[in-house]
C-alpha cells in the first residue's frame, strides 16, 4: 500500500495492503485502525471493505488514505488523524491541544446517569475540562442544567470551545480559565463536581504506549505523590464549592481506591466505588455531607 502502487485498487486489497504494513509497524490494532481509515476517507461503511463491490482509481482519496496509514504506522493517535472521536454519541474533535477522551470515560457519564433524574436543573462544574467531551455529553443529557469547565490549558480550552460549538450546546455551558493548585475556589456552589484529573505516577507514565507520551498533554496525565495530588486537592476543594448533599465524581488510577476512600471519610456522607470494563476499580462517587 505504501509503496509503488497500481491506478486502481478494490477495498478490500486495499484493506490488506495497509493493514499489514500496520502490523509490521507493530500496531497491535492494524485491522480496526484500517477499518476506521478507510471508512472515514472513502465515506463507507466498514462491511462494504469486505463485501468489496467497487474500486478506488481516485489519486486524491489513494493518498489520504497512504498518508493516514503512515502516520498511525509512526504511532500518532488514530483520532488524531481522523480528527475526533465518539464520546456518548457525541464527536468530539481530537488533537493534541488536549487528552483524547477515552471510552472507559462515558463509564463515569453512564454512572451520574443513574444518579441524576432527566429533569435536573442545577449546576455542574467540570474540573479539567479538556477537550469537553465530559461537560458536552452531560449537557445533552441535562438540557436545563447550568454547566461550567475550568482548565488550566488555554490550548485545552480553545479546542473545547470548537467541541461545544460542534455539538451545540453554548448556551448554557461556560467555560474559564482555572488553575486548582494555584486560583482561589470558584465562588458558586455546585450541585455536581466531574472530573477525570491526572492521576498516573511519573513510572505509569514513562510506561505507556508512543501515541500517549508523544501525544497527550503530559500535564493532563501525571500527577505528583504517585499520581494523588490533583485527587486529593479536588477533594479538599469538593468540600468548599459542592453544595451539602452534592454528588462528586471522579476517575482515578490503579491502587489509589483505599487512599481516596480513606481521605474522603471526613467530608462525604456516602462514598460508592465502581470498577471499569476490565474489573478495576476506577470511578468514585460520592455524597457530601448535609
């Protein structure tokens, strides 16, 4: 696929061709990442690769679909060069500017889902708001909500102003500049604090895959005292600007359940634990106390 080429392919060769030149690359995702490039440059669905009825003689469409397969095959992001991602149902746009929104992520929606009655009309901080894909896919379920997302990145939070123009949902969604380690609390009381904030340690972070250290914003992943710091200061923070009887939800990593449950014991009347698709236990809610 990437090298000398004919004028024409059928999907499906075409399919073959850059997939393997994935896999050499060590892609371990070849196949779906494929998938998703094909689909999205030649606007079809994923079964016509297979059913493989028509031919690509287009050079323009031949080289966008090569340029994509070398860029993944260097390790950038899949959705940043499809240029966004599904989050509940919602796309949001995807690049470097900010963390890509994670599918293990719409666990923590789907958990205030529950939590929170359709007709709910109160306020909503989103703490490290990013790309907005939290704060977006919330205020589609919660239309008479008052929704505000704090960054401390103003790249982070010019890509999710473009995200709530995107997905339509300016009006009733502010966003601001807020750093939580250095700026004052926020005034307003909220009813709702979501955040899914740094969390792995400096050693989880020199661990991961090529596409997240040379592509998500580092600052948006690590976290100082193992990966705690930003936890711990969101709950000491949760305690000033969450209303009695708030709900707060978070995200955090492997092994800090205890530490958090354990920290938040003076300031929340119930806490609840919920694991991820994989069995780890990954989201915190918790009750304020009256």
């Amino acid at each position: 696929m990437v090298g000398a080429m004919s004028k024409q392919f059928s999907i499906l060769e075409l399919f073959k061709r850059s997939s393997e030149f994935l896999t050499k690359k060590g892609i371990v995702s070849s196949k779906v990442d494929t998938e998703w490039i094909l689909s999205t440059y030649l606007n079809i669905d994923k079964i016509d690769i297979y059913l493989d009825r028509k031919y690509v003689d287009s050079e323009s469409q031949i080289n966008q679909i090569r340029n994509a397969i070398v860029r993944r095959a260097k390790r950038e992001p899949l959705q940043h060069i499809l240029g966004s991602v599904e989050f509940c149902n919602c796309t949001i746009k995807s690049d470097p500017r900010a963390l890509i929104p994670r599918f293990e992520t719409e666990i923590l929606v789907e958990l205030i889902e529950k939590r929170i009655p359709k007709e709910f009309n109160g306020r909503i901080l989103d703490l490290g708001t990013g790309s907005g894909a939290i704060l977006i896919a919330l205020s589609k379920l919660y239309p008479n909500a008052q929704f505000v997302g704090l960054d401390k990145s103003d790249k982070a939070l010019s890509l999710a102003k473009e995200n709530l123009k995107l997905n339509e949902c300016n009006t009733n969604v502010k966003l601001c500049t807020y750093d939580w380690h250095l700026d004052s609390p926020p005034e307003d009381n909220f009813d709702l604090l979501v955040s899914n904030p740094p969390y792995l340690s400096q050693q989880e972070w020199s661990s991961c895959e090529p596409e997240v250290k040379a592509y998500d914003p580092k600052d948006a992943l690590v976290a100082e005292n193992d990966g705690m710091l930003d936890l711990e200061t969101i709950l000491r923070l949760s305690n000033s600007i969450v209303r009695k009887g708030g709900l707060v939800a978070l995200e955090f990593g492997t092994g800090q359940s205890d530490r958090l449950c354990s920290l938040s014991k003076s300031y929340f009347k119930s806490i609840n634990v919920e694991n991820d698709l994989a069995g780890k236990r990954r989201f915190f809610l918790g009750i304020l106390n009256d």
